[in-house]
C-alpha cells in the first residue's frame, strides 16, 4: 500500500521558511542548556583539553550522518523524514517504529524544558522556590516553577497555532540573541582568564580515556540537527533545494564549535578544578571571576533564549513528525 505523498495531503503546509530559519531550527534544537548547568561534568569527565577535543572529534563522526540528511532531505522532501525514509525499503510497521521513535525523541524535550525553565529563573529570582506544592522523587514542585513552566508550554503552544512563520520567527530571534550573548562572554571570558586555570589539561585517567568520556556523551547533546528535515516541506517555493542540505551540516559544525568554545573559555576564566569540586555552573564561575554578578545575569539571558529555542525546535519536529504519521494513517488521520 502506497503512502499518500506531500502534495496529495489535503490543504499542506505553508511553504514560508528560508534559509536562516533553517540554520535556527537546527542549531536551536540541537543546543540547549547543558553548557550552563553541566559543565561540570564536562570537565569532571575529560578536563579542559579532553572535553575540547571530545566535543570536536564527536562533531567530527557526526558530519557523515549530516551529509546523509542532506541527500535524503534533497531527494524527499517529506514532513515525515526518516517515516519517509524507511518506507521506501521496509515494511510498513517499520516507518511507523521509526517515526514513532523520534517523535518521542523530540517530544521528551518539551517537558524537560518546561521544568527547566524553572531552575534557571530561580537562579535569578530565589522565590522561585517560596510556595512548596508536593514533592516528586524527593524533589520539591513549587507553585512558582509549575506556573512558569505551564505559561511556557502555552505560550510555544499558542506560537506555533499562528504558524510556521511565525514560529520561525521566534526561533530566529532566540537563536541569534544567544548567539550574541554567547559572543560577549567569550570574547570578555578570554580577555579576563589565564592559562593557568586549564592546568591540568586532562582529568586523572589520561589524554586517551578523557577524550573517549566525553566523546560518548556527544551525540545526546548535538541530537536536534535533523529537526531541519521535518520543515523540509515548508521551504519557500524559491528556495535552493541545496539549501537545507547546507543549513544541515553548518548546524552541526556551528554547535561543535559553540560547545568547544564554551568549554574552552570557562576553562580558561575560572580554574576547571574548582568548578568540578564545587559543582559550579557557567555563570556562576563568570561571577566569580569578573567579581559582578551582571556577567552571570548575561550568561543566564542567554541560557533562558536557548531554552526557548530548543523547547518551539523540537515541538516544531515533533509535531511534523505526527501530521507525517497521520498522513499515512499510521495513527489517527486526523493528525494528518
């Protein structure tokens, strides 16, 4: 039984993204907060020079299997991407397996954001914290945190029932402002640390082992990149086809490089041992350092657009992946 194609699918989906927002959903799905709030365990695992060279060489791996996405999304340009994919050689029960799995992929992220968003305003605002609800795994709610992480829900919600426009918009506009604050901290970060607090380059196990620790963990924190693939479908009607195979693999390297650096820069403002020891976050060893907290608050505006980025990034993916399922009646039609 053939699969209904793009073009037969009742009204469609509005073609009006270009280029840029291409590069935002991938870059903005694929980084998220992990550089603020575990960094510690990225250099616990490797040190300075093994979590540098971890980060690069997994970006490095990962290039092919970009490359790959590129000539799939330029040869089927499908909303439903490795649904579409896997169904021209398997069964049936085999796309659906394949697309159900990444919808969970992209779809755990949305709820992970919406109790994040929490942690990080409390580290700003402390009553974030006032108001205890119930506990979940030892872990207090606060009524605060369940607000906040529901108007955000709402509110990604809400942005993507206007549409695609104006989703990519809003992706657009919380890529570029981390990116500019991220530009600021390193470029202020370089110019206020030393060498010497990179010292010693690689954790106790060695060179070898401390690269391997961290490059096992790259790929969870560069997933997201092929979210470019699931808007294939609502490219602008005079867009390069090449374009979104390009926009794929300078996400991949642009977050690489985002990562190296981030790594690289905190190491050298701030000594990575103490940061390991005392368990501290970015901001917080850029507080330290400088001696003023309007570093951190900086660092921390640009975690609050990466949340936001990452959390409409991957509800963007995730919902395409449904409407592709739907499509194909693998699930409710409606859906489609």
């Amino acid at each position: 039984m053939s699969s209904p194609s793009p073009s037969a699918s009742g009204l469609g989906l509005r073609r009006s993204l270009g280029a840029l927002e291409y590069f935002t959903f991938g870059f903005g799905s694929m980084v998220g907060v992990g550089w603020l709030v575990v960094i510690d365990d990225w250099l616990g695992r490797g040190g300075p020079g093994g979590a540098v060279l971890g980060f690069l060489g997994g970006t490095l791996l990962l290039l092919p299997v970009a490359l790959t996405y590129g000539r799939l999304v330029r040869a089927i340009p499908d909303a439903g991407s490795e649904v579409a994919y896997t169904e021209r050689v398997f069964s049936r029960n085999a796309s659906f397996a394949a697309g159900w799995m990444m919808v969970l992929a992209y779809a755990i992220v949305c709820p992970w954001e919406a109790v994040a968003i929490g942690n990080l305003l409390a580290r700003i605002f402390p009553s974030m914290n006032a108001i205890p609800l119930y506990t979940v795994a030892d872990k207090v709610i606060t009524l605060p945190r369940l607000l906040v992480g529901v108007a955000l829900t709402l509110g990604i919600g809400f942005l993507n029932y206007r549409g695609i426009r104006t989703s990519g918009r809003f992706q657009n506009f919380t890529t570029l402002g981390l990116l500019a604050c991220f530009a600021v901290f390193v470029v202020l970060g370089l110019a206020r640390g030393s060498a010497t607090n990179a010292q010693p380059l690689f954790a106790p196990p060695g060179a070898l082992v401390s690269i391997l620790l961290v490059g096992q963990i790259v790929p969870y924190f560069m997933t997201g990149f092929d979210s470019i693939t699931k808007a294939s479908e609502e490219a602008r009607p005079d867009l390069d086809p090449r374009t979104l195979s390009r926009a794929i693999t300078r996400a991949v390297l642009a977050g690489g490089m985002f990562y190296v650096l981030v790594v690289a820069v905190v190491a050298w403002v701030y000594p990575w041992t103490e940061i390991v020891k005392q368990h501290l976050g970015t901001e917080v060893a850029f507080a330290r350092a400088f001696g003023a907290p309007w570093i951190a608050r900086l660092i921390l505006a640009g975690a609050l657009l990466s949340l936001f980025k990452g959390f409409n990034g991957n509800f963007v993916a995730a919902t395409r992946l449904l409407y592709a399922l739907g499509r194909r009646a693998l699930v409710s039609p409606a859906l489609g």
